[in-house]
C-alpha cells in the first residue's frame, strides 16, 4: 500500500465524500451539503478544508470553515478500514494549521450527544467538552 496523504478537498472530491459521510455513523447530511452548498463553502473558505487519500481512494475528510472569528469542524470521517491509525488527529491538525495561517487561533466542533466514537475521539486527541452553552439551529 502507498502512503497516506492529506491535502486540501476540492469539489472534484465531493462524490466520494458524500458516499463515505453517507456510510458513516453520526455524519448528520441534510440541504447543506448538497453539491452546490458544498462547492460554495470550498470556496468561502479556501485550503481549510481537507481529504485523506490512499491509492487515489478517498480515505477520510474533513470540512473547515470560519466566520472570521473562530474556526469550525463539520465531517470528520474516516473509513472502517483505516481507523486508529491516526489519519482523523492528521486531518484536524492539517485544518488548525491551515486556520492559524489566517489568524484564526480558536476552533469549536459540534458532535453529536449520542455518537460515543466520535465523543470519545475528540476527547482522545485533547478536546474538552463545553458545558457552558448550547446550539440552537433554524432553518430561515
């Protein structure tokens, strides 16, 4: 097998994206993440976002977006196939470091209460948990 490799996603990589956010656990896709939403948020935020690849095989990804203030991390998925081997804490590294190049020195996620893995995963790699407000959502 060759080397992973991580860099930043293009709309070229949105196909197989949507089929690994489809067969992933806690990915929560709706309206946003159509193929013109996707595109349009690419081009929001430039270089923040990325994919991990093997053999020209879409392995992982991760979207990485800022209001100008704080940093954002939506869809983090890794295959099955290749889990706890580092590539998730790879892709969150490659987008800080990507927000730090434009200034942007804080970054939030939103996971899921009852996604386990994932809650586990981010508390692995140094994310505490915020108690001290919620997410409200609507759709205007």
């Amino acid at each position: 097998m060759n080397p992973i490799t991580i860099s930043s996603m293009t709309i070229n990589d949105y196909n197989a994206a949507l089929t690994l956010w489809q067969n992933t656990e806690g990915i929560c896709l709706d309206d946003c993440d159509s193929p013109t939403a996707i595109a349009r948020y690419l081009q929001h935020n430039p270089g923040l976002s990325c994919v991990a690849k093997q053999d020209n095989q879409l392995i992982g990804t991760l979207l990485c977006g800022t209001d100008g203030r704080r940093g954002y991390l939506n869809h983090l998925a890794v295959a099955p196939t290749h889990r706890n081997q580092g590539i998730g804490r790879k892709l969150v590294q490659h987008s800080l470091n990507a927000l730090k190049n434009i200034g942007i020195t804080r970054c939030h996620t939103f996971v899921l209460v009852n996604n386990s893995s994932a809650q586990a995963f981010w508390q692995h790699i140094g994310w505490p948990q915020q108690d001290t407000f919620n997410v409200r959502s609507i759709t205007p």
